[in-house]
C-alpha cells in the first residue's frame, strides 16, 4: 500500500477542486489535489460551455440575485446567493490577472477553450496557478473511503487501472468531486461523474440535502451518432423549436421566461421530453434565419458557430434536440465556507447542495465552484493550521481494514452499470411518479445486491469497476429515496402524480444522514430553519431545533 501525509487533500480537479487547493496552498499548506482521471481531465468544468454568470455594477447585482432566487423555487439558501452574487466578480478579475482566455461581457466572463470543450480554458488557468504555488497531484485514484477521526481525515483510494490501495493522511480534506449526471443514460457530463463525493461525505457523517433535485438541460444536440452537445441558450431564442407537426414548443407549453433553456430548464426539458420520449415526435431548432448580429448574441453562440453549422448542417436544416443530464442541485449541507458537520471535512461546487434550491440558473455552475471553491480552501487551510499532528500509523492502519470491504466481492458484469443508468433516466429522471420510482428503487437495489455478492479478492480493472458500481448504485437510491419523498413538483423535480407546487407542506429542505449500522434516516427541514448553517464540527446535525421527522403521506 503507497502511503502520504498533506495538510489539505482536495478531492477532484475541477473549477472547485482546483479553487480550493489555490486557496490553502497559498496559506502555505501542503495540498494534494487528487483525481478519477489525470488531473484536470474529464471534469465537467472542461466539459463545459465555459460560461460564468456575474454582474457589473450594483443593478447588475440585484438582477443576478433575483434570477437565481426565481431558478430555486424558493428553495435557495438565501446567504450563499448573495456569497456567491458579491464574490463572482472579483472571482473572474482574479482569473484575468491570471492569464486566463476569456471576454468578459455584460459582467459574465466566457471562457475561450476549443469549441466545444469551452471551459478547458479555465481548468488550464487554474492548473498553471496551483503548479506556481507547488501544489501536488495524484492522478486516477479512485476515491473509496473517507475517515474523520481525532487522528485528522484519512482517504483511502485505489489506483486505476492496477487497483492498488493509497492510504493518504489528511488534517483537512475538501470533496469537490462533481455531481451524479452521468448516473443517466443521456447526459452532457463526463462519464465518470457518478456522484462518488455523495456517497464519500454521508458515509464520513456528513448531511446531504436536495438530493431529488437533478436538472436536465432542453437543449442537446440529438442528431444520430452525435454526442449530447449544449446549444448555446441565447442562441436558441433566436431560432425556432418546433416539432414534426410545426407546432411551436414554447407556445404550446407556454414558457414565457427567456433566454428559456437558461431560466426555465425545468419546465422545456419536461416539454421536450414529453415530445421526444412520451409522444415520440422529433423535435427541430432551426436556425436557418438567423442574422449574423444573432450568431453572435454572446461568446458562446460565436464559439459554436462553425461546429453547428459545418459539422451539424445548422444553416440547411433544423438540428434535432432533446434534453439530457446536466447538473445535480442536492449535495452536501454546508455552511458559508464550505464546512461540513464533520470536523475537518469541507465541500465545494456541485457536490455541495443549498445555493441552487429546487432548480439552476444557467450560468451559475462554475461562478459557484470559483466562489465557494475559494471560500472551502480557505478554510480547510484554517482548519489545518489548527489541528494537532495525529497518529498517522492509526489513520493509515484504519484505511487499510476498511480497504477490504471492496476487495472482497462478486466481479461485475459491464452492463449493469448501462441498466443502472437507462432505469434512473427512465423513471427517476424529468418525470417521476410513485409507481415509477418505486420500480426504479427495487431494480437499484437488486443491482446493489448483485454488486455484493461475496466472492474471491478482486484486483485491478474488476475491482474499480465494482468500487464504482457499488458507489453508484448507491447514490442512485438516495436520489430516488429523496424523489419518492417529497410528494409534490418543483423546479427540477417533477411528479406526475403531484403535479403542483406545495408551499404550505413542502417549502424546505430533505435531508438524509447515516445512522449507527449503515441505515439511512430523513429529516424535512422547513425553510424556517434551511438558512442556519451547520455548526462545523457538531456531534449531531440534527440536534437543536431540528427534528428528524416527514410529513406524513396525503
């Protein structure tokens, strides 16, 4: 077993996780970041349209504000918006004095990244600054365990492809892992993001919330063959959506909020997946008409330009679209730096929930991971700074024993992980009901089961794959768990069986911890409540005035 010793682990190299470890490094920390893939590769910060909402000036500010807080339905922690809306600028001036490619316009910085990878710009950016301040990587080391104790934080991981166990020893640790898109069968995300720093951080005692909340985005190319492209949002109010029978999908399900796949996701990816998937009509964006002054609305309709049209045929025909995963709301419960309840355990970007509410505000992705990345870094170096040396040949022997419960086990067939990801897109993606979920909840578990099944000790290739199986499948069940809960629509979770929006029942958070033996427990906290961030630190998140307790069923 390989085996080191960091102040700070920052686990994930993406905006968030790169942020993060800028932060305590420059507190003069040791800081490792380490990653699923070689570092900055296959994050979702490079996958991604590269695109940063801000503002310029105090108008701008209220305005950023009030768009987020409409995208939450009401659900947004009401501190971290105005974190996150008074810190962005000064987020994206840092990345200029940096180096960083990008046009700032209108107070929103665009990234200039190869179209479509936009947003390698930034991982690139934030790269050159950590290997200036002496950070340290560990590339493709999947992550299996997290151990908080009075000894500090110990991670335990396995490299891939040999599976090797690494034992690394912590006095702070920050999960800036991602989200669980690529749970679903179509997703924009990177293939690999599956929800490992969920799982990491509840079974670290960590609090998750809003895990039912997944956001689908409308607008993905689906043309035979092709990848789920974004369109840009803007670009696409200025074309034509309309399906096989010519009808118009904004005034046929009458979205008004514009630009819609930016400010109304939730209700267009419902729409479209009505037609596409439901009534089985194709759905066209013709942008045959657009004016030169409309390719370039903003940077990243400019960006694309060439691809959609040489490669995608964007000038002579309409493209066809349909939604796919996007963005997971639900996450971590955290306070206004990043801490967890956990000592020395902090969490950044989308593996921290609370800031978006019910549903995202295009654009807000990674001025989050930036913002509260910053913030989380901090503070893990802060708390470093305040932690005793501990018993690392404790800490290191733990990881070891609790290396075994992966290395025992039942190799798994490839195309489980495939039947995992078309039953959460089929009934606990865009439109859910009970008896659906409840179908989707029995198949999850009989995939967990067959993960489980004891065997002889794996190693390698078979071992990462049922260290990530296990981990998704796990995730997937909270989601759903969450899902079948609350028993109303909102923002980015719809029910069909209860279509509207419940205020009086339902204008709160659903949060899970683990109990003593691994069980889950649920607590509905009301709005009242949500915006009281967690004690960093405290024996139990649910002491005080909350109660772990469920509206009973109507």
């Amino acid at each position: 077993m390989r085996s080191a010793e960091f102040d700070v682990v920052v686990i994930g190299s993406g905006a968030a996780g790169l942020r993060a470890a800028i932060s305590a490094a420059e507190a003069g920390r040791s800081v490792c970041v380490v990653s699923k893939g070689a570092p900055g590769k296959s994050t979702c910060t490079g996958f991604s349209a590269g695109v940063m909402a801000g503002s310029a000036g105090e108008s701008q500010r209220d305005s950023h504000r009030e768009r987020t807080l409409t995208a939450g339905r009401g659900l947004n922690a009401g501190r971290l918006v105005g974190i996150l809306v008074d810190e962005a600028p000064l987020r994206f001036h840092e990345l200029l004095q940096w180096g960083i490619h990008a046009d700032l316009t209108d107070g929103y910085l665009y990234a200039k990244g190869r179209p479509p990878v936009l947003g390698e710009e930034i991982v690139h950016c934030l790269l050159k600054r950590n290997v200036a301040l002496g950070t340290h990587f560990w590339g493709r080391l999947l992550v299996a365990d997290i151990l908080p104790g009075s000894d500090g934080v110990g991670v335990g991981a396995f490299e891939k492809p040999s599976g090797q166990r690494v034992a690394l020893a912590a006095r702070a640790v920050v999960v800036a892992t991602g989200g669980a898109s690529a749970l679903y069968l179509r997703t924009d995300n990177p293939r690999a993001i599956l929800g490992d720093g969920y799982r990491l951080a509840l079974e670290a005692g960590a609090v998750l919330q809003d895990m039912e909340f997944v956001q689908f985005y409308p607008l993905c190319l689906f043309e035979p063959g092709s990848t789920p492209l974004v369109i840009p949002p803007r670009l696409a109010d200025r074309g034509r959506l309309i399906n096989d029978d010519g009808e118009e999908i904004l005034e046929k399900y009458g979205i008004a909020e514009r630009p819609a796949a930016e400010r109304a996701r939730d209700l267009l990816s419902r729409a479209l997946f009505k037609e596409v998937y439901r009534d089985r009509r194709n759905v066209g964006l013709d942008l045959r008409r657009l004016s030169e002054d409309d390719w370039r609305v903003d940077p990243f309709a400019a960006a694309l330009r060439s691809l959609l049209c040489k490669r995608y045929g964007a000038e002579k025909r309409p493209l066809r679209v349909a939604p796919a995963a996007h963005h997971t709301m639900g996450g971590a419960r955290t306070d206004a730096v990043g801490a967890t309840s956990v000592p020395g355990l902090f969490a950044a970007g989308e593996a921290a929930g609370g800031l978006h509410g019910a549903n995202r505000m295009g654009g807000n992705a990674l001025s989050e991971a930036l913002v509260f990345g910053a913030r989380a870094g901090r503070a893990a170096a802060e708390w470093a700074g305040r932690s005793q040396v501990g018993d690392s040949p404790r800490l290191l022997k733990a990881l070891a024993e609790a290396a075994r419960r992966w290395t025992n086990g039942a190799s798994v067939d490839a195309g489980l992980k495939e039947r995992l990801q078309k039953i959460m897109w089929e009934e606990g993606g865009i439109m859910r009901s009970a008896q659906g979920l409840a179908r989707a909840l029995a198949a999850v578990q009989e995939i967990q089961q067959e993960a489980s099944r004891p065997s002889s000790e794996l190693s390698g290739r078979e071992l990462i794959g049922l260290v990530e199986l296990r981990s998704a499948a796990g995730v997937a069940g909270t989601i759903l768990e969450a899902a079948s809960r609350r028993q109303e629509s909102r923002g980015a979770h719809f029910r069909e069986d209860f279509p509207d929006q419940d205020d009086a029942q339902w204008q709160g958070h659903l949060q899970v911890r683990l109990v003593s033996g691994g069980g889950k427990t649920w607590q509905f906290e009301p709005l009242t409540h949500a915006a009281r961030p967690i004690e960093s630190g405290a024996d139990d998140p649910g002491s005080g005035r909350r109660q772990w307790w469920l509206p009973p069923p109507r």
